[in-house]
C-alpha cells in the first residue's frame, strides 16, 4: 500500500502522521486490497472558526477509487470524521464484491 500525506498550509508533523496512519489501519482491517492512499490535510483561511480544518482522502481499492472529505474546527475530529466516512464506503464496495449470489430464475412451467 502506497501511502501519501500532505498538507496544505499545514506542516504534518510526527503525531499527525502516526495518528492518520493508525486511522488508516482501520481501514486496511476491513479490506486488504488497498494499493494507493492520498490524504491532504489543509487549514482554509476563512474568517469563521468553524470547519477550518479539512482533511480529504483518495483510496484507490482493486476495482474502484474511493474519496471522502471532512471539515471540522479540530483537525483531528476532522480525521476522525473522514475514516469514518471511508469506513462506510469501504465496507460497502467490499460488500458488493462479495455479495454476487444472485436469486436463480424461476422456472416458467
């Protein structure tokens, strides 16, 4: 798995990266077949507080690329939301690939 963090008027620093990146386990624990992760943490320059902070993620999955984004007064909130997000969209396209048992035709007498 190929993963990139960066940031947008933000240094990420250690505890940044190793907090993303035990998020990220998650995901890896739901579906293993995750080749590229790109995570872009940024800070808005908005005159309100609220929802600054924004992290995006782009998940290339065998068969499908997968993106979520979240906004929040705390970065790390923000990265919460944004695995959860993930989480769900995860669990669902792995669902749709397993999920491929199809009710047979009734037969026409």
């Amino acid at each position: 798995m190929n993963l990139t963090i960066s940031g947008h008027h933000l240094e990420v620093t250690d505890a940044l990266r190793s907090y993303v990146t035990g998020k990220l386990d998650r995901i890896t624990r739901h579906f293993d077949q995750v080749v590229d992760v790109k995570v872009l943490l940024s800070v808005e320059k908005q005159k309100e507080k609220e929802k600054r902070q924004r992290a995006e993620c782009n998940i290339h999955v065998k068969g499908n690329d997968l993106f979520a984004e979240s906004a929040h007064e705390d970065l790390y909130a923000a990265v919460d939301e944004l695995m959860d997000k993930l989480d769900r969209q995860v669990v669902k396209h792995k669902n749709k690939l397993t999920e491929h048992h199809h009710d047979a035709p009734k037969r026409m007498i």
